[in-house]
C-alpha cells in the first residue's frame, strides 16, 4: 500500500511496523509544514494519523475506507519533532472496524488522538 501512496512518501512516512489491525509509522516534521505561529500545521499531524488509520484498516488486503474521523490536539508539535503514530482496531464487525489511533513526539508526549471509523469493501487491495 506504502508503494501507491504518493501522499504519505511526500510526507516522508516510515512504517515501522503492521500487523493485523494495528500500524505503528513515523515522520520528521520539516520548515514546510510550520504555520505562522511556530507549530506544525494541523492538518500534518492530522495526514499522519490518518495513514496509520489507513495502513491499520487495510491491513487484511481488503480496500477499506474512512466513514468518520476525528481528531484532538492537545500540544503542539514543532519543526524537527519525530512524531510517530500508532494505530490499534478496538471494535471489529463484519463491514466496519473502529480504530483509536494516538499520535507521540520524540519525548513520548501525546500530540494527537485520532478516532476512525472504516468501511470494509469486498475489494481485494491489490
């Protein structure tokens, strides 16, 4: 999936690991993703947690899309910050799957929590 996801490489995303259910990847946050006021842009941290969503959902090889987000910032994230998100499935059915996905600085600080809701397709993936 990492190989067509055009949007995450531009990122700069590393995936440290996948499993069923589960994602664990990471970014460096670079001078263009900073706003006017010194910290990263939300929507940043928002990609990030949304690609570890992503990878978690789609980790059965079926297409599975977002049915809802959303996402708290309780700190901020700065330039240089190694941000990793990680991505666990706490509800599964058999059409959706309900993810939490928390979103770590370099210094283990919560920077995001993300809760998405998937949609599983009968589409395989590749």
């Amino acid at each position: 999936m990492m190989e067509l996801d055009r949007f995450s490489q531009w990122l700069g995303i590393r995936v440290l690991d996948i499993d069923d259910g589960y994602s664990k990847i990471e970014m460096t946050v670079r001078a263009e993703m900073i706003t006017g006021f010194g910290i990263s842009h939300g929507g940043i941290t928002f990609s990030l947690a949304d690609s570890a969503f992503a990878f978690a959902c789609n980790s059965s090889g079926k297409i599975t899309v977002a049915l809802d987000v959303s996402i708290s910032f309780p700190n901020p994230v700065r330039e240089g910050d190694v941000i990793v998100a990680e991505a666990k499935r706490v509800n599964n059915t058999r059409k959706t799957g309900l993810y939490l996905v928390e979103v770590k600085n370099q210094a283990g600080q919560l920077v995001a929590l993300f809760k998405g809701t998937c949609f599983k397709t009968e589409k395989d993936l590749r």
